[in-house]
C-alpha cells in the first residue's frame, strides 16, 4: 500500500515530526507499506535522516534521498500535490494540516483517500474549521489527542471517521539519554532553552530577551551551563555572550527529546510536539506559550502541562527571566 504524506511546514517543524511518528506507526503495522513525503520544508538537511523518500516541492537542491518530478514552470503547492497523486497513485494522503475542498475533490478522482491530522485548536476556530466544504471531503481524522481532551469536535464530524492516537511523541533512546549525561560535567546544572522550528516572530524576541538573561547569569554563576537551540527558521541575531564557555548555540538537535531528559531545566514555547517531549522527559520547565499562532491555542497546552506542578510560566523580560532560571535551576 502507497502512503503519501503532505507535511505542510510553515515556520516550525512540528508538521513533519507529527507525521514521521504517525508513518512509523503505519510501518510497523503494516512492513510492506510505500511510504513518501512531500514537504515545503527550506531546509533540506532535515530530511536527510528521514526513513522514507522524500518529494520536496521543486525550488531548491534536493537532498540525497530525494524524488524530484520538474514540471518545467512554476505550480503552486496544491498542484505539485495534484501532479504527484497522478504520478504516484498513492492509496491516501495524509496531511498535516490542510482542508482544501478543491485539492481534496482532485485527489479522490484519482481513487485516493483524503486523511487529515487535526490538532486541538482554539474554541473560537473550531466550528470555522470543521463546517468548511472540505470537511465532507475528507475520508478520516488522525486526532492527536485524547478523546476527552478535543471533545468539541463531535459536534461537526462522525466518530466513526475519527482515529484518536493520544499524545504523539518519538520514543527516547536511553543510550543516547546516558551519552549526553557522560558529557555534561558533574555537578553543574544543565539548561536547554528552545523555540522549536525557531520561525515565529514572537518565539525569536523572546529567545533573545532569555539570551540577555543567559548573559547576566554566567557572569556571576559558573555552575549554570545553557545550550541554546535556535532552530533552523531562525532568522534573528542573538547577542554575543564573550567568553563564555558555558554557553553554546546550536541551530538544531536530532536528538532532542534524549538532550531535555538529561538537563536539569528547560526553557520552551508551548508547541504540541515541545509540550509532549516535556511531558514525556518530566524535565522540569520554564513554558513561555506564544500568542501569535493563529489557530493554535499555546496558552491552554502550556496551562495542562503548568498543572502538574513541575512546571511554571517564563515571564517575558530579561530579568524576569534571569530570577526564574536561577530559582528553578
């Protein structure tokens, strides 16, 4: 069987994280599966550790386990897509996250079934979302979540249509988890400080408003050691810390969830994914949710997860931030 999925990236990689989990779930039900990507993705290089073939839409340098099809001119998303279920003849699309009654009428023509990977959105999006023309397109619901925790879709579409998977998140490795904590040096706090994809807007001043925080603190505290993951949409220019051994900036981490596990704290933005690695680690943390993401609803994960009481709200400012880190480290 032939599995497309649509991984639709815009300034984070949650999209494609999402969906890995889901197509391993789908491979190891089913081994002799056909599974492919096509990703809008800029950044190719995410996609070199990937399991499975992957089609990226045609307007950059393929990485190495790439499948290009050149159109020879220019064709918009939706039409790549078109173009590639023709090619392909996949049995379904999954797509995370996409409600497009046109494209979803093209691809059942071609015998293709439409899945759709929804994630908890703000009460005031829901109804917009689900009383859309697409909706009576699509052939059924991969719903991240719990049944109890996005009960206000019940009301739009059929339960029979929905697969419910609970919290997705990659299983850790614990060699991995054991090599990072041999690296570390003993006896010194860890911290990871993220903002995921690392493209929103919102995400970067906040990230550069904890870097001026990180300044202040290794300057009068050796003991606090802080690795910074900018992500690969960051676009931003992060203060320079002098001479300070004790901080590192990466731009991204393969093995992040195992990098959280084995910290003391970390300091994140309330993405689905991020909240479930942090669940997952129970690594203590410091939730900054963003406001400016559309749909998605941050400040009601981060409330889920702050109930649990090893987790607190990160303020905004520098020292603000400053106070916090130094006394939750």
């Amino acid at each position: 069987m032939k599995i497309l999925f649509y991984a639709i990236n815009g300034k984070g990689m949650g999209h494609l994280a999402r969906t890995r989990i889901i197509a391993g779930a789908i491979k190891r039900a089913a081994p002799d599966s056909d599974i492919r990507f096509l990703t809008c993705t800029p950044h190719l290089s995410l996609l070199n550790d990937f399991d499975y073939p992957s089609i990226r839409f045609p307007n950059s340098s393929p990485p190495k386990n790439l499948i290009l099809f050149r159109t020879g001119k220019t064709v918009s998303e939706s039409e790549f897509l078109d173009k590639t279920v023709k090619f392909w003849q996949p049995a379904a699309v999954i797509y995370d996250f996409l409600l497009d009654p046109k494209l979803f009428g093209r691809v059942r023509k071609n015998h293709c079934k439409n899945i759709v990977v929804l994630r908890k959105q703000r009460k005031s999006r829901v109804k917009r979302t689900l009383t859309g023309k697409a909706v009576d397109k699509v052939d059924k619901w991969i719903i991240p979540h719990e049944r109890q925790e996005f009960s206000e879709i019940q009301d739009y579409i059929n339960e029979r249509n929905c697969i419910y998977t609970g919290p997705l998140f990659r299983e850790m490795d614990m060699e991995i988890i054991s090599g990072f904590k041999q690296c570390f040096v003993p006896g010194d706090k860890h911290i990871i400080v993220t903002i995921g994809g690392g493209g929103a807007m919102e995400a970067q001043k906040w990230l550069i408003e904890v870097m001026h925080a990180v300044e202040e603190i290794v300057g009068v505290d050796n003991s606090l050691r802080f690795t910074v993951v900018c992500g690969p949409y960051f676009s931003g220019n992060l203060p320079q810390i002098k001479g300070a051994s004790n901080v590192k900036v990466i731009t991204y981490c393969n093995h992040l969830p195992e990098l959280i596990c084995a910290s003391d704290l970390v300091l994140a933005n309330a993405g689905y994914n991020t909240i479930n690695e942090i669940r997952a680690s129970g690594t203590k943390a410091m939730i900054y949710p963003l406001s400016s993401t559309g749909w998605d609803d941050q400040s009601a994960r981060a409330r889920s997860l702050i109930d649990e009481h090893r987790y607190w709200l990160c303020p905004a400012g520098r020292k603000e931030i400053s106070k916090k880190i130094e006394l939750f480290a």
